[in-house]
C-alpha cells in the first residue's frame, strides 16, 4: 500500500510564491510507486485547498481562478489517520476528500516554517516531515540560534538586536547601542527571515537608518552584525537527525551585489523562478580545498545537531577571505527546492531524499509513540472549584 503523503506549501508569508515553487517541485520529485502524494495548497489566509489543479504551477498565475477550481479543505484526525473534510461540508454524503499519512511542509518562512505549521500538524497527531517545533522556532529566529551555536563553540558573528518599539522611541540611542558593538559596515536583516528578504548593508549612520526602516517592514525585530566586505558564501545541507546525519556537497552562489539578493536565489536563472533555486547562479561543487571542504560540511553537520534539526536543512557559511575564517552565517530548516541540487551533486536523486525525509519522520514518530504522554489518575474525582485557588498544589 503507498504511503499518502500530503505536500503542504504556501502560506502567509512574504516567501509564498517560492514555497509554491518548492512544493511542487518536491510533489513532482516523488517515487510514485511508493508514495502517493497529494498537493495542499496554503492561501495567504491560511485557507487550506487541494485537488488536481493544485498540482499545476501554470494554475498559479492567476489564483483566484484556481481556487474556484480547486476544493478547500479542513483537516480530521480519527484513530486511522488523518483526512481532508471539504469545506463547506456536502448536506449529503460523504465529504471525505483524501487521507493522508504523513505531513511534507515545504514551506519558507515566518508564520510557517518557524513551527507555526508544525504545531498545527503535530495537534492534529500526524507525523510530519522535517524539524519539530522548538528546532523549527529556534532557527528560524537568527539571534536564538546564533546563542545556541555560540554555546555550542561553533562560529558565528557577533550582533545587535533592536525592537521596532525601542527604534521608533529613541533612534539616536538605537544607532549607538549598535555603534558601540560593531563596526561599519553593517548588514542588518529582519530577525526570522529567508531567501535574503529585508537585508541591507549600511556603511555609515544614515545608511543603518534607511536599513533598519527597511528591515523594520518584514518584522518587529532585526538583527545587525558586522558585514565581512571579502566575503566567499558557501552552503551546504545536511541530511538526517540527532542520532545520525550527512552533508551534502558545497555550493559557491554568486551574487549580483555585496549581498545574495531574493533576485539571485529565484530570479536570475531566466526562467522567472519556475525552477526554483536550481537556476541560481553558482559554483557546484565550491572550489574548496579538501581541507576547507571537510572543515564547512564537519561544522554543518554540528550545527545541524546541535540545533536539533531533522530531515535536511542547509546550512549558510561565510568565509572571511582576509583571515580564512569560517562562520555559520544562518540556517534553513526547509530550504528553497529543499537543496536537492546539492544531493545530487554526490549522486543522491530528489527521489531518494524525499525517501529518506519521510523515513526520518516515520522514525520520529515511533520514538515519540513509545514515550509516556499521560498517566491514569484520579485527581478529576476528588476535585473541586469551590475553593479560591484551585486543585494545584
């Protein structure tokens, strides 16, 4: 029997359209002897749609019309599974549209890949694909993962966090609390962001002024660290979970700026993103040494562990060309294509790590299954409300 896999992709998020573009890469990318995947659709108000047409990245051009066409859906957990109710239910028959047995969010950024849809998925008890909830939320918010890595003697810049509130009262105290820390030029971007939303470089005061307005329109919070101007980007996924993981080959982006642009990741390929990140421009492999090389995927691998990552994350590294210094520079728990490309560049076909994914999330889910979550108890029937602090003591 196939394993019924739902592909959860979009959602409120300014990364919406690449999470498409990634969704339904990965819903083609399936082993259709073995799996059965089933598109799911998450609007911009979080209105959840599937059906045939989903599947289609050419329906997306005009959505409106797509989800006339499409059927929205809720989601029903029963003891056997997990099934998709349509929305509104029929008066008659059934309204049963699917059943799905795993979760596959290919989803990117805030308000979903930072465990905002893996605490809905994990409420509902089905097994998904990917980080859990506290490795989603940690990091994706790149101040707590940066004290995780630094506690974890792993590399990482250091940096300054404003609050918009905070900016907004007292700009001339915001630009020195950063001023005493760090020296220009800065790079400032929105705390809980990807795919290089919201990032600017500001060489001078003014310039961390009109960053800072910038960043402040994705977020309430952002992160300002020192730009490395003689910069390599490498990156470099890693597949697994905390007992065991591997790492991909590296990849070298090129950028069109002092920094990697939305543009470079999902535009500049030619082909308006219809293939996601697999028409950036860069160097695969990375013209590394095999020192070097060994060096970025060990630190990936430990940096995926130690933010108790699953499934495959990649990992973004900043080299310092003047003093050959490695840095983790951020993490992707579900990264754009889910960095397909840099498994096949060892010989690993998409297929097969989706295989792997949703073996890993399987795995979890027996782990978790042999846990203890509740115990019998007798406390409901000695309690009573009429005493004015309650039954906990």
């Amino acid at each position: 029997m196939k394993i019924r896999v739902g592909v959860f992709f979009g959602g409120k998020s300014v990364e919406h359209e690449v999470s498409v573009i990634s969704g339904l890469q990965a819903y083609n990318a399936f082993d259709k002897e073995k799996y059965e995947p089933i598109p799911i659709y998450i609007t911009k108000e979080n209105e959840l749609y599937t059906g045939e047409p989903i599947a289609n990245i050419a329906n997306y051009r005009n959505i409106p019309e797509l989800l006339k066409k499409s059927t929205r859906v809720f989601l029903m957990s029963e003891q056997n599974g997990v099934k998709l109710i349509q929305y509104p239910e029929k008066k008659f028959g059934s309204s049963e549209v699917a059943q799905i047995d795993v979760a596959f969010p290919v989803v990117h950024g805030a308000n979903v890949e930072d465990g905002s849809l893996q605490g809905f998925l994990r409420h509902y008890n089905i097994p998904f694909v990917g980080c859990d909830v506290m490795a989603s939320a940690v990091t994706m918010d790149k101040y707590v993962m940066k004290t995780v890595l630094k506690d974890n003697d792993i590399p990482v810049l250091d940096c300054v966090t404003l609050q918009a509130g905070e900016y907004q009262k007292d700009e001339k105290a915001a630009y020195t609390k950063v001023e005493e820390k760090i020296s220009y030029p800065v790079i400032v971007k929105p705390v809980n962001l990807g795919s290089s939303v919201g990032i600017k470089v500001a060489k001078d005061q003014e310039e961390l002024r009109e960053a800072l307005e910038y960043a402040f329109t994705f977020g309430p919070k952002v992160l300002i660290e020192r730009a490395i101007m003689n910069l390599r980007e490498i990156n470099c996924a890693v597949l697994g979970d905390c007992e065991e993981a591997h790492a991909s080959e590296c990849e070298e982006p090129i950028s069109s700026d002092e920094i990697l642009s939305y543009e470079d990741k999902y535009v500049a390929g030619g082909k308006g993103g219809s293939e996601g990140m697999r028409t950036a421009k860069r160097e695969l492999p990375a013209n590394l040494t095999p020192e070097k090389r060994e060096e970025i995927r060990q630190m990936a691998v430990k940096t995926f562990q130690a933010l108790g990552c699953n499934g495959v994350s990649r990992i973004d590294f900043m080299i310092d060309k003047d003093t050959d210094q490695v840095y983790v520079n951020e993490i992707n728990p579900i990264p754009g294509s889910l960095a397909f490309y840099l498994w096949e560049a060892l010989g690993k076909p998409y297929a097969e790590m989706l295989d792997d994914m949703v073996k890993l999330a399987l795995k979890r889910e027996r782990e978790e299954k042999s846990m203890m979550t509740s115990f019998d108890s007798n406390i409901l029937q000695n309690a009573n409300l009429s005493g004015a602090k309650g039954v906990k003591k």
